[in-house]
C-alpha cells in the first residue's frame, strides 16, 4: 500500500486535472474570477496539509491520514462563491445517512457538480482511501443552508495563499 502522502499528492495532481478540464469548459463564465479553479485547488490542498489550520478549522489535530477530513463544505463553498456561484455550480452534499458501507455510515460530504460538464468535484476525499466518495448519491443543498461559521477567516488564509503561489 502506497503511504498517505504520496497519495495525497496523487489525488492532489488528479484534482488539479479536473479543475483545468471544468476551467477550460466554463472560460466565459470564469473570466472574471481573480483566481482559476486550479489555483484555488492548489492553494486549498497546501492548506490542509498544514496541522495549525486543521487544528484550527476542524478541531482535531492533523492525522496522518486524514489530512483534508473536515474541509469540504467550507471548501466547496468558498469555490462556489470564488468561481460563479450558481452560474457554474450545483452545491451537492452526501447524507451521513445515505453514504452506508457493511451497515455503518460512512459520513457526509459536501462537494461540487459542474453544470456545464456534470463533472463532481471536491478538493477533499481522498482520507476515504480505500473508499471512493459516491458523488452519485449526493443530492442539491441551498448554499444559504451550509454552516460554516470560520468561512470568512478561511477565506482569508486562502486569499494569503493564493497571492503567496502567484509570488512563487
């Protein structure tokens, strides 16, 4: 079995593909956005990696295989409002009660579908390893509905990180 890292990293590259494919098919929709989904994505993933900030946004302490647990609402809805809202996004989310494996659920999440393509995306998800999240099952939430009560403190450390990588 490949360790966590390195799959981290996997699924890191595998996710920046799907956001260069959904950019590319919605270019006049996010024209205007400040930043591409793939920088938004590459900006994201660095974050989660960072225990202080799982520590803080998630309320645990960063696993070491767990790295992204706990981000995706806050996540997928700061990429929701970064990068065309409704215009571009069906706002999606997997019951706890529906995600069930061997009779134990296995835990909500909440993610993105690309109107254009019908891709689901989600920068998180790959601490279900060896499970792969069933984006088939999730069904439309109301981004007004979504608590996220440290959104717009993440956004500014996701903002920080974003100006840091176009530095680079």
């Amino acid at each position: 079995m490949k360790p966590y890292a390195q799959r981290y990293e996997e699924f890191t590259q595998a996710t920046i593909k799907l956001a260069e494919k959904i950019q590319s098919a919605n270019m006049d929709k996010l024209c205007n956005a400040k930043y591409t989904l793939p920088e938004i994505t590459i900006a994201l993933r660095n974050i989660y990696k960072n225990p202080v900030y799982h520590s803080h946004f998630v309320g645990s302490k960063l696993s070491d295989n767990k790295w992204s647990s706990g981000f995706c609402a806050m996540a997928s809805l700061l990429i929701y409002e970064m990068t065309g809202g409704e215009d571009v996004w069906n706002l999606m989310a997997i019951r706890y009660t529906d995600w069930v494996v061997d009779g134990k659920n296995i835990s909500s999440v909440v993610f993105l579908q690309d109107k254009t393509t019908g891709i689901n995306f989600g920068t998180t998800g790959e601490h279900f390893y060896p499970l792969n999240v069933p984006y088939n099952i999730g069904v439309p939430l109301d981004p007004g509905k979504l608590r996220t009560p440290n959104k717009e403190v993440f956004k500014k450390i996701l903002l920080r990180e974003l100006a840091k990588n176009q530095k680079e």
